[in-house]
C-alpha cells in the first residue's frame, strides 16, 4: 500500500469482545481553536472549521506518536532529531551497530531510548534477513519500514505502561509523555474488511515477528512479561477521545485471522538469541498486533523532502510516522489544505479562506503528479489504494476550473515543489514584493515567490 493517511470513512459497529482490563491515564490533547471534529453522515469522524480561517493560516502542528526514517535513508538523517540532509554539505554520522539508524552526534544516539529497546531484535532480524529459507527475507523494503514503525509504537506503548505502574507506585499521576498515548493510536479505524486475503496473509507474517519482538526482547528488557496488556476495547472508542465529537456510537473489536491456515509460528531465532517462552505466550498477541498492523496501514503518513535529488523531481520519501491528530483531513482531489514535514512534526495550514463548518480536506495524492491525471485515473488509484470512492466536486464537475488547483504548484519550468506560507518555508529572502507578511508564499522545492 501506497505510504498515506486513510479517510475516517467505512468503519462500521461490530460485536464486542472481553478483553484484558487496563486502567490509564488518556491526556487530553491541545485545544485547536481553528478545528472541531465532526462525525459526517457516511466519512465518519472529519476536520471543520471552527472559526474563520484565512488562506496560509496554521491549522496544525502535531509531532508524531512514532516515526521512522526509511530504509533508503537511514545513513542520511538522524534516527533522533530528524533533521533532514542539506544538499551539497557532508555528513557526520553514527551508524547504530543493528545497521537501520544513524545518528548525526552521540547525544542524539543517547537520547533515543526507543531504539536502545529494539535495537537487539533488528540486529538479530539483520541474520534472518540473509537466509533464503527466511520468510522476512521475501519482504520489500516499504514491509520492513512500517514493520520498524509499528515495534517503535510498542516501544513507545510499554514505556507508557511503565510509567503509569511507577505512577501507580508512587500515588500520583504524572504523564511525561506526548499529548497523544497508544489509546489513541488504537482508536484508529483498520478498515480490516477491505485488505485482500494476501495483504491479511502478510500482515499475519508480520504479526509473528512483531510477537517475537514483544516477548523475548522489549518486555523482559523492562521487566514487564507479566504486566502488559492490551487496551480494554469492550469499551466504547468514545471513551479514549482525541476531541469531543457531538455524536458517535462506533466500538471496534480485534480482529480474528480470516485466513484458512492457522496462525504461523514465530520466526526462528538467531543462535545469538535463546528464548524460554512456550508457543502461546507469542500466539496471544497476533490478533491484537493484526489490529494495530492495519491500523497504522490506514492512518500513517509519510514524510518527504526536496533534499535528495531536487525540486526538478518529485518529492522524495525519507520516513513514516504516526500522527493521531492529523487522521481526521478527509481527501479532496481540490484541497483546501495542505501540509509539510518538518523534523518528523506534520504543519498543516490553509490554501484559501475558510467559513465555520467548512470540511478541512488535504490531497492524499501528490498534486504534482496528479495535476494532469483524469478523474477516472485519480479515482481509481484512490479506491484500490485507500478503499473509497471519491466524490468530491472536482472528481464529479466535468467543468471544474483546475486554475486554483495549478495556483498552488511553482511556476518555475520543471519545478516539482508547490507553494507554502512564509511562516513554515525553509527559504529566508533578503527581499519581498509583499509588505503583507501573510500573503507571502514560498515554493518548497526551489524557493520562488509567488507573486
């Protein structure tokens, strides 16, 4: 699947199932003056204005849940900070001796204690993936990119658990972490009705490995073998809410294998690891992580720049992330928002004046590529891609003027970037030929003005 985030549009009420009880502690998130959640009729939970809105305004700005830098790039930007390589200056990095982060100094290697807590499972991953008999030797490298993400979610997830028993421990309640926790994550819809059997076969491959990673590396490490579970999904989603939504009746259930076959076994390990765990202490966790596998499937985003090859290309991918806030942007093939990555945090601002009530929609696809695509071809990609069929005005008005469309990509012959507000470009000018700062828009691949 195509690296994006999935519309809150087809999840559907499902039968509740007992699960292991936890109690914690779900933080609310910031206040958005300029957003409301809203539950639409047939898309589910989606971004409104909430106020008016003008055109370059910041919408929002979420740091993610977890985030990876990909496969092709991880001798290029640091595991830590994120910072993203300047085109033409050299790199001084540390490679992590698991070979799948680099750092740009030592103190970002310290600071990253969630990599301290997988970095042995990818180490002996990197033996499995030299075997030709290895199941995850067949795997691309996007499977391996999300598979990354995802044990960075449990990392993330077990420390929030720690936390809350040394809380617990200590009578009193104090959350260090992000905004957004794992119920949030898993408040996610997963669409789990529209994979195919071998996506779903995949994903149970991945499951195992992800298995494999909980119980013989990340929680003996802490010392939670005993301790974890899984959120109490026989509660309803509106329990663990990011905002406050008017009205909701969905609950979700983990998944069971749809699959013919049983469940497969978990990975062999390699001679370096020796493991006392019986079968079913790794089998316990599969239906679970197939849930938060394909929720990150539907709900992920990737992460792009201009730095490698240049804007005379498209944007180039260089990580994942999870954001829980940002899910809520519907698609619109004629955004009225758009979005950049900086350092791992997604910003998120307004292409043209917004009313209260006005839906907030990004581009799930690339507008520079998809410009001049029909809206046969765009609906099409969409439906195979994301499960939807997209029925916004420029996809059903065979008359619909593309101009405001092309107004937010460069001008400049080539050129692959689009416009962004000046608050949010890379680019300083020592001059401008606006005396209004807001309407001063700059092209995130070259830098050109627009005027």
């Amino acid at each position: 699947m195509t690296v994006g985030v999935l519309p809150s549009f087809s999840y559907t009420t499902q039968t509740e199932q007992p699960l292991q009880k936890q109690t914690t502690s779900i933080p609310p998130l910031p206040t958005l003056s300029a957003l409301q959640v809203t539950q639409h009729a047939y898309k589910g939970r989606c971004y409104t204005a909430q106020t008016h809105i003008k055109a370059g305004d910041i919408i929002l700005q979420e740091n993610p849940y977890a985030v990876i830098v990909d496969s092709e790039s991880w001798t290029k930007i640091c595991s830590n900070c994120m910072k993203e390589p300047v085109a033409g200056q050299p790199q001084n990095s540390i490679i992590c001796e698991c070979q799948f982060v680099t750092y740009c100094s030592e103190t970002c290697q310290q600071k990253d204690s969630l990599h301290q807590l997988e970095c042995k499972f990818w180490t002996d991953m990197k033996i499995l993936m030299q075997k030709s008999d290895s199941t995850i030797s067949s795997w691309d490298g996007y499977t391996f990119d999300f598979t990354r993400l995802l044990t960075r979610v449990l990392c993330q997830y077990i420390f929030e658990q720690k936390e809350q028993e040394r809380n617990h421990n200590n009578n009193h309640n104090n959350n260090n972490f992000k905004s957004s926790n794992f119920h949030h994550v898993w408040s996610m819809v997963s669409n789990q009705d529209s994979f195919s059997q071998n996506q779903k076969d995949l994903f149970l491959s991945i499951s195992s490995c992800l298995s494999v990673f909980l119980v013989s590396y990340a929680l003996p490490a802490q010392q939670m073998s005993s301790q974890f579970s899984w959120p109490n999904e026989s509660q309803n989603r509106s329990e663990y809410p990011l905002f406050p939504l008017s009205q909701t009746n969905t609950t979700s259930t983990v998944i069971k294998p749809t699959t013919t076959t049983p469940p497969p076994p978990p990975p062999p390990l390699p001679p370096t690891t020796q493991s006392t765990f019986p079968l079913d202490q790794y089998e316990a966790h599969i239906p679970y992580l197939l849930e938060l596998i394909m929720k990150e499937e539907c709900n992920s985003f990737g992460l792009y720049t201009f730095e490698y090859t240049g804007s005379k290309t498209h944007r180039q991918p260089f990580g994942l992330a999870l954001h829980p806030q940002a899910i809520f942007f519907n698609h619109s093939c004629s955004p009225n928002a758009g979005y950049v990555s900086r350092h791992g945090q997604l910003i998120f601002y307004a292409l043209q004046d917004l009313n209260p009530n006005d839906e907030i929609c990004i581009s799930y696809l690339p507008l520079e590529k998809d410009n001049n695509a029909s809206s046969i071809q765009r609906k099409e990609y969409l439906k195979k891609t994301f499960f939807f069929d997209c029925d916004c005005e420029r996809c059903n008005n065979p008359h619909f003027d593309d101009t405001k469309l092309s107004n937010n990509l460069c001008f400049v012959k080539d050129c692959k970037g689009w416009f962004v507000p000046k608050s949010i470009s890379t680019v300083n000018p020592s001059c401008t030929s606006f005396k209004d700062e807001s309407k001063r828009w700059y092209c995130e691949g070259c830098g050109f003005e627009r005027i």
